[in-house]
C-alpha cells in the first residue's frame, strides 16, 4: 500500500525550480509551480535526459536533450519526440515537509 515519505523541504525547492530526488528507493522529480508542488518520474519517456535539467513553461516541463514536452500536472505528454507520459505521484505539503506518495 503507498504512503507518504519525506522528499524535501519547501525551501529546497523555490518557484519555478525542478529538482530530482530519491524517495523510498525511486527517484522522482519535483516542481514549483507558484507555491504548488508536483512530482513525476524524473526522466524523458524518449531518451531518459533528466528532467530537472530542462526547463518550465508554463505548465510543462522541457526536456534539455530533444525538446519533448510533458504537463507538469497530469505527466501527460505533449509534443514529440517523446510519446509516452510520465508517471506522476501524489504530494502534499505539511509545514516546510514535502512529501510524496510512493
């Protein structure tokens, strides 16, 4: 059954930044989006470039190696060269605690 673990603190992660993790054994990326947390698999679904190397617009996140992009929100994929999604997990946040749901 998944449970919450510890990932990082809220000032690990400042607005509009992307960081890799480990959380229980997998590796996850967070995002800052306005004060909002999000976490998905850390790797492009075309090449496996790390994510937190890319950039955000908006709601995606652009892979540093070929340009994919994915929504940060639902890991959809939304341009090529990449076709599958991301894998996304649940977040909370409880006082500076990031946690997320493996």
């Amino acid at each position: 059954m998944p449970e919450y673990h510890k990932a990082a603190s809220m000032t690990e992660l400042v607005p509009g930044s992307i960081i890799c993790v480990e959380v229980a054994g997998t590796r996850v990326a967070l995002y800052n989006l306005e004060g909002e947390i999000f976490a998905t698999s850390p790797s492009c679904t075309h090449v496996e470039a790390d994510l937190a190397d890319g950039d955000i617009e908006g709601e995606e996140v652009v892979c540093p190696l070929h340009f994919a992009t994915f929504n940060i929100k639902t890991g959809l994929c939304t341009s090529p060269p990449a076709e599958e999604d991301l894998v996304t997990y649940a977040v909370r946040v409880t006082d500076d605690c990031i946690e997320v749901e493996i």
